[in-house]
C-alpha cells in the first residue's frame, strides 16, 4: 500500500520488528525444536514466522497490488503514467517483494535474537525504516515527498504552481487517499497488534521480570518510539544534510553521526533499548527458574 520503490523496505522492516517483538518466544521455540539436544521440529514450524509470512501475504501485498492497478502512476512514484507503462513482471515483483523482504527480514533479526544480540535485530528494523522513510521522503531525486503527496502526474508537475498547502489538500481529498486510509487501517493497525501483542505475551514467560525495567506500557511507548520515530527524525535529518552538502558529505557526515547515536555501549539509544525488556542472552541460556512468578509485575 505503499509505492513499489519503499515497498521491499517496509517489508524487511516489519520483518524485522515482528522478530524483535517476538525475541523472548522465538528462544523459548528454539529450545523446544531442539529438545534434548535434537532437532524435534522444522524451523519452518515456526509460528511466528508462518504468522509474519501470511501478514505479508494476505495484508501487504494484496494492498500494495491494488494500488498499484487503481493508480500506477502514484503507486511507482510517477516513474509510469498509467497501466502502459507498467511492465507485468515489475507487478509481479511488487507482490513478491512484500513476502520475500519480510522474509528476510525476520530471519536476520530472528538470528541475532537467538544468539543474544538483539539490539542488532532491532537496527534491522531501524535500518529498514528509515530506507523506508527515506526514499518517501527525499527520493532519489530530493522530490520524494512530493511524488507521494501527488495523486496524479499533472499534480505532481504542478506543485510549485499550487504550493505545499494546497497540494497537501489535493491529495487529501484523492481517492488515492481514501484507499490508503481504508487499507491503512487494516494493515498498520495489525501491524500494530501483532508487535504490541508479541511484545505483551513475552513478557508474560520465565525471566521477563528481570528484563523488563520500566512499566509496560512505557516499554511500549519506548518501543514505538524507536522502531518508527527514531528512523523517522533520521530520514529528515540525512534529507537535510543531503540537500546542504550534496549526496557524498551529506551522506558520510549522517553516517558518522548515526554511528554515534546508535553503535556506543552507553549509547541513548542502547540505554532505551535496555528497558523493553527483549532477551539479551543466547537461547541456549536457559531462564531463571523463579523468574516466571514475577514476570507480570511491571505494569
């Protein structure tokens, strides 16, 4: 439901999240695929993963197809005018992105969660929106925000002519925008409630108590904050820098200061991260045995 340039991107994203979301579970299924030290069950059992894969499946990509046939031109950021210059196989890898990079996206977290590196799951999905957030807001040409704010080629073209209010007015009364409104609500708004009520059912399993620093309902504000506001700020910020300095120093100077912001031990970031609550060990490591009876106090 997004145009097919950030698709991939918000697929991997989400990917990524529902893993992150998922940590505390997708240890606690990897002890009982392996049972007494032998594999009992496929990976591909994973219910999670199953989950994730039908989201993107039934949710995603279905949106993103319909779109794509309503408005061609809005939907590949006005690159095709209409259905003619809309190749069947670049539809056909709009569908498919959506599975593949949520795919993706889940198995990379879900690696660095197993091992007990989740705070580098949890840069895949910060990794992945702020592409996301990137390519919508800048572009590939600095007109990115423009492109998805315009119904139409001919608003598209027409924006300087018709200023940003007005603009902004034309598009919100698109018909394009009452479906991303409609289809909006269903797919973010699952979204949503899967990542919240992974987050919530982990919390509820042996060892969360001594994880979880802050009252859940912080842990989630926190949680949102730095998934989706987080990349956000830094797609707004690299535009800037972008605009200012050009692509190389633009790009190399919001580097050094992501690094800053994200790679340090103490970092901000790092600190936030620390109080969700998301395991931190390698899911061999069994949890505390009392852990479990205590596991609902915060909140």
């Amino acid at each position: 439901m997004i145009p097919v340039q950030a698709a991939p991107l918000w697929a991997y994203a989400i990917g990524a999240t529902f893993a992150v979301a998922a940590g505390r579970q997708l240890q606690w299924w990897e002890r009982s695929v392996r049972g007494e030290g032998v594999r009992t069950r496929s990976r591909a059992a994973d219910p999670y993963l199953a989950l994730t894969l039908l989201y993107a499946a039934l949710l995603l990509a279905p949106t993103g197809m319909y779109l794509l046939w309503q408005n061609p031109s809005w939907a590949t950021m006005h690159v095709a005018r209409d259905h003619d210059g809309v190749w069947a196989g670049f539809a056909l890898f709009h569908a498919g992105s959506a599975v593949v990079g949520a795919l993706l996206g889940f198995l990379a977290a879900r690696l660095f969660v197993l091992v007990g590196a989740g705070y580098w799951g949890y840069l895949q999905a910060v990794a992945g929106y702020f592409l996301l957030f990137f390519t919508l807001v800048h572009g590939w040409d600095g007109s990115g925000y423009r492109r998805v704010l315009s119904a139409d080629p001919r608003a598209f073209a027409g924006w300087s002519a018709d200023g940003v209010v007005n603009s902004c007015l034309a598009f919100a009364t698109s018909g394009t925008f009452l479906a991303l409104l409609v289809f909006g609500t269903a797919v973010v708004g699952t979204m949503l409630l899967a990542e919240i009520g992974w987050l919530v059912e982990g919390w509820r399993l042996p060892g969360a108590a001594a994880d979880l620093k802050v009252p859940r309902v912080v842990a989630v504000a926190i949680a949102g904050a730095g998934v989706y506001v987080l990349p956000f700020a830094g797609a707004l910020g690299a535009s800037a820098l972008v605009r200012l300095l050009g692509w190389w120093a633009g790009l190399g100077l919001f580097a050094v200061a992501a690094g800053v912001v994200l790679l340090p031990a103490r970092s901000p970031v790092r600190v936030l991260y620390g109080l969700v609550g998301v395991p931190d060990v390698h899911w061999r490591v069994e949890p505390e045995a009392g852990a479990g009876a205590t596991a609902s106090r915060p909140g």
